[in-house]
C-alpha cells in the first residue's frame, strides 16, 4: 500500500468507492441482495414498535424535566436508531458471512497487487466461506454476553433521570467497537491473525478503530445506505489492514 492514512470515515468511503469495481462487484450482489431482504423485514418491523417503544421511554421523563422533553426524543430516537442500524449489521453479517472472507482477499489482492490466491479452487473458495461462518460464531461468543451486558446497564439507566442520557452513548461506543472488530476481522482471519490477538492490537488503535466502527454503524441506520454498508465496510475494513497493521501481512500460506 503507497496510498497515505485514512481516517475511520475514510475507509468506509473507500469501501463504497470500490464496490463497483470489476474485481469486486461479482462478490458483493450476494451481500447486497441478502441485505435488501433483511431490510424489507427489519425495517418493517421497527416502523411497527418504534412509536410505542419511543412513548414507553420518553413516560420515564419526571414532570419537573417536562420543558426538555424534546431533548430526550432526540436522544431516544437516536438510541433506537442505533439498535435497529446494529441489529442490521449483526443478522446481515451472520447471514452474508460466506461471502465475506473471499471478498476481503479479493481486496486484499487488488490493492497489494498479489495474486498468488486468485486462481482458488471452487472447493478452497468453499472452504474459505465455512471458516467464515465458524469464526462468525467465535465472535459471537465474545458478542453477546457484552450485548446483554450493555442492554442490561441502558436499561437500568433509562430508569435515572439525566443519567439515562449515557444510554444512547455508551451504547453508540460499543457497537463502534463491536462492529470495527467484526469488519476488521475477515482480512485479520485471511491472515491467520486469531480474534484474540486481532482484539489486542486493535486496542493499541482504539481511537481509530472506533472512528472506523462509529461511522459504520451511523451508515447502518440510514436507509437505502446500509443495504451497501456491510460489503463496503469489508471493504473498508480491508483498506485499515494494509495500512494500519502492516506486521500482520504477509502470513498466510
């Protein structure tokens, strides 16, 4: 790589940059097509509980806190908008992970110039899609019990007046972790990099990290947008790799 740093919005940028090149466009329209079913239903589903669901929250707001009423829609809205943008990043990935292993060494391959796996059998591009699926399951264990976690402390927050504020916040600052490790992990794991380690180095890079990871999950809430957010931040995830853990490269077989 000889091109200068990204910034964490700039990765994911140069993601939906590169989705159409002619390298890459054929192993991102599994992703974006299963991505275009799972907004139909997520979508709809939270157009059907978000009105009651923001009334249950906002009821919480003491009468002396009335005149700022406004404020916590504002903030509510937004912390619903973050689960349903997260919730869309988690189903999608679990659903879309056989394709994401091969793209990211597709990319990998495009930007370093080396070809050396492009001319996999369809069984090693088979198999490379079933490790995918099983270190998606890895993550996961780390995942949920910090998910629950979260939800648990947002919860008992909500009941705290101005205290409930650090909800939307604190979980804004976990799905960007959580989802900077997720998209940053299929190059690591092309790489032989063990999640384990991956979460080690990445806490060495925190601030970018979450830079990267925050604005993915910002891109996940906007509709339309995220039905290109999860290839394009593979992509990007690809692109902070090469340029940010050059000591990994170079070590697989």
């Amino acid at each position: 790589m000889t091109t200068p740093l990204h910034g964490g919005p700039g990765y994911l940028l140069q993601g939906l940059r590169l989705l159409n090149h002619p390298r890459i466009r054929w192993f991102v329209l599994g992703p974006i097509l299963i991505n275009l079913v799972l907004f139909v239903l997520l979508t709809w589903f939270a157009i059907d509980q978000f009105s009651s669901l923001l009334i249950w929250m906002t009821d919480k707001i003491p009468s002396w806190l009335s005149f700022i009423a406004w404020l916590f829609w504002i903030f509510f809205g937004g912390f619903l908008l973050l689960i349903y943008g997260y919730s869309f990043a988690i189903i999608g990935n679990i659903l879309a992970s056989p394709f994401y292993g091969p793209l990211a060494e597709r990319v990998e391959e495009l930007l370093t110039g080396n070809e050396h796996t492009s001319t996999k059998t369809a069984k090693q591009t088979l198999a490379l899609a079933g490790r995918s699926i099983t270190r998606e399951f890895i993550k996961l264990g780390y995942f949920l019990p910090r998910i629950i976690g979260v939800l648990i402390l947002t919860l008992i927050l909500s009941f705290i007046p101005v205290l409930n504020l650090l909800g939307p916040a604190i979980a804004f600052f976990w799905g960007a972790w959580s989802l900077a490790l997720q998209y940053i992990d299929y190059p690591a794991d092309n790489n032989q990099t063990d999640f384990r380690e991956l979460r080690k180095q990445l806490r060495e890079k925190r601030l970018i990290s979450i830079s990267f990871g925050g604005s993915v999950l910002i891109a996940t809430t906007i509709p339309i947008l995220n039905l290109f957010t999860m290839p394009a931040s593979v992509i990007g995830a690809t692109v902070f790799w090469l340029e940010r853990m050059p000591m990994n490269r170079g070590t697989k077989n």
